[in-house]
C-alpha cells in the first residue's frame, strides 16, 4: 500500500484518487482550506497549472524525497491557443527545477476525468496513463501502485517526453473542447 496525497479535489483528482484507491492504496485531499498535514509517498498535482506555484510557496520543504505527479496542461486558459511554458521546455521540468529534491514524473495530464472513471476510451479502449521521468523508480512505484485500478500504465520515457505529452493534452483539450470529441474519448495506445 503506498500513502497518496492529492491537491485539489475537482473531478480529475478524484478520478485519479478513484484508481489509487481501487488499487488498494491510501489516498487522501489538500484542498486551500486545508490545514498543513503531513504529505504521502506520492503527491499528485490536480490543480490548474498556475496554482501549482502556491501549493510549491506553501509546501516546498515537505515535497523534498516524495514523487511529484504533475497533471497539468499549462494552457493559456484566456485564448485557450496556446501553452504558457518555453517551446523547448514543460511545465513538469519547470516544477523540477524548482523541486529539485523531489522525484517529477508527468502523468495523467492525457486523460479525461470521464476515462479515468470508466477506465474505457470512447467505451471500448482500456484507459492508458503515460508516465515519463528521469527517475525510473519513481515511475515503477507508481505502475506498481495502480496494479489492479484497470489502467494501462505506461513509461513513456525521461522527463523531456513531458513536452510531447503536453502537446498532446493540449490538443485533445482543445479538440474537447471545441466538441471535436466528447469528454469520454480522446487519444489512447494500442498494442
């Protein structure tokens, strides 16, 4: 059983809370009005790109030694056109940066609540989570610690993948939301 602490409680951080705790695993919610509490093995970031800086203000020490999940697309939410990060950067290796003492995984930021529910892509494809960091422990833990949520779970490389992954969160965002696609489907990997 691993320990999971998750900011924010909207419909992807409890999605992705769902899965962790079908796994077997103990999961629990930093909300802002949340009183400052002691942080599990995994932390997931669930919340809009820019209020990560004040989750990283407020809780700096205690990230140090834990795996950062960073779920976010760092979408220009005005124009919804654009990423807000450096072309040749991610907002997963800008966290990394600032966290140098935790362990940064991307993840979850391809998926939509409504797939991470179902664990189905358009009803039919099993839901896949990609993973990518430098610290290939950290993403091993957290394979490990989605066994039996019925998530396809897989490495998709060193944190510079997070860029690609980004990309295509933005892009099925934007597909979404311009009803392209609905909010069950989206992009998935086939064997």
């Amino acid at each position: 059983m691993t320990t999971i602490s998750i900011f924010g409680k909207g419909n992807m951080g409890q999605a992705i809370g769902s899965n962790f705790s079908d796994a077997g695993n103990q999961v629990s919610y930093v909300t802002h009005d949340s009183k400052k509490t002691e942080l599990g093995e995994i932390v997931i970031f669930a919340v809009p790109y820019p209020a990560v800086k004040e989750v990283i203000a407020d809780y700096k020490q205690e990230l140090a030694g834990k795996i950062i999940i960073d779920i976010t697309n760092p979408l220009d939410f005005d124009t919804f056109d654009r990423l807000v990060v450096p072309s040749d950067s991610s907002a997963a290796a800008l966290f990394a940066t600032e966290l140098p003492e935790s362990k940064v995984v991307k993840g979850f930021n391809t998926t939509f609540a409504a797939t991470l529910t179902s664990k189905k892509v358009s009803g039919e494809h099993q839901t896949t989570v990609l993973l990518a960091s430098d610290d290939a422990a950290a993403k091993e833990t957290i394979s490990q610690s989605l066994s039996g949520s019925g998530l396809n779970v897989v490495d998709a490389g060193a944190l510079k993948r997070a860029r690609e992954l980004e990309a295509i969160g933005f892009l099925q965002l934007t597909l979404a939301a311009s009803e392209k696609i609905n909010w069950t489907g989206g992009f998935d990997l086939f064997k």
